[in-house]
C-alpha cells in the first residue's frame, strides 16, 4: 500500500511532468484532476524534469509512472487498438508482479523454513544446557575433592 508521504512525491512528480507537456496534451486531461494533483502534491519536494532525457532514465518514483500510464490510457492515447495493447502491457506486468508475490510468500516455504530454525534453535539450546550441565558437574568434582583434600 502506498502511503501518503509517498503518494504526495509521487503528484509533486507528475505535477512537474505535466509541467514539461504541451497544452496540448495538459488540456486533454480534466482542470479537476490537474488542480487535485496540485492541492494534494508535496510543496517541499522538487522534481526536475529533463526535456532531453526519456522518461524511463529520470528516476521517477514507481507510483509516478503508474499516474502517468493511467493518464496515458485514459487521455492521451486515442486508438482503440493501442488502448488494448497497453493493457495488455499492464496486465502482464501485473500477472508477473503477482507470481513474484506468491513465489516470496509462499506459505508452504515459509513453514519449512519456520520448522528448520525451530530445529536449528532447539539444537543450541541443549548444547548450551549440556555445556552448562557439565560445567556444573566439574564444578561440583572439584568441591568434592578441594574438601577431602583439607
């Protein structure tokens, strides 16, 4: 989930971005939705955006690019044809996205590896018993002796 913080960089990028557009392109998209990325933005936090590099090498933050491509599809781009093809794109990349989660959650690794520490943690805790029970046993030896001794 996306925190606030975060979600206020990310309208200070996209507000710059739009910034950088020609009306032409910041007219297509509503006044409302301009003037809500302005109100809800970051005002301390500044993005500069390169006319001369493409966007893929300006560091944006994830959550900027997500606004872009939804701004994109949703204003921008005016074939029926490239609107399917982008979401294509995003739901592949969200399939992908997904299958990375269930690989690193995958609750039945996560048991396995669970039952390998407790393992790993009950075997140190009787070698430090053991130790300390033998090291209690010396002690009491050498008791026995140091008093007949005297």
């Amino acid at each position: 989930m996306v925190t606030t913080i975060t979600l206020k960089k990310a309208y200070s990028e996209v507000d710059e971005f739009l910034e950088t557009l020609g009306s032409t392109y910041k007219n297509q998209i509503p006044i409302s939705l301009r003037n809500y990325i302005k109100s809800e933005k970051d005002i301390n936090y500044k993005k500069y955006i390169d006319l001369d590099t493409p966007i893929s090498n300006q560091n944006l933050m994830k959550e900027t690019l997500e606004i872009i491509a939804f701004l994109n599809l949703k204003y921008w781009c005016k074939s029926e044809e490239e609107k399917q093809r982008l979401k294509g794109i995003y739901k592949k990349n969200e399939e992908e996205y997904e299958k990375k989660l269930a690989e690193k959650f995958d609750t039945s690794k996560l048991f396995n590896n669970k039952e390998e520490i407790v393992q790993n943690d009950e075997q140190t805790a009787l070698a430090v018993i053991k130790e300390n029970w033998i090291t209690k046993l010396k002690k009491l030896i050498s008791k026995i002796f140091l008093r007949n001794k005297i």
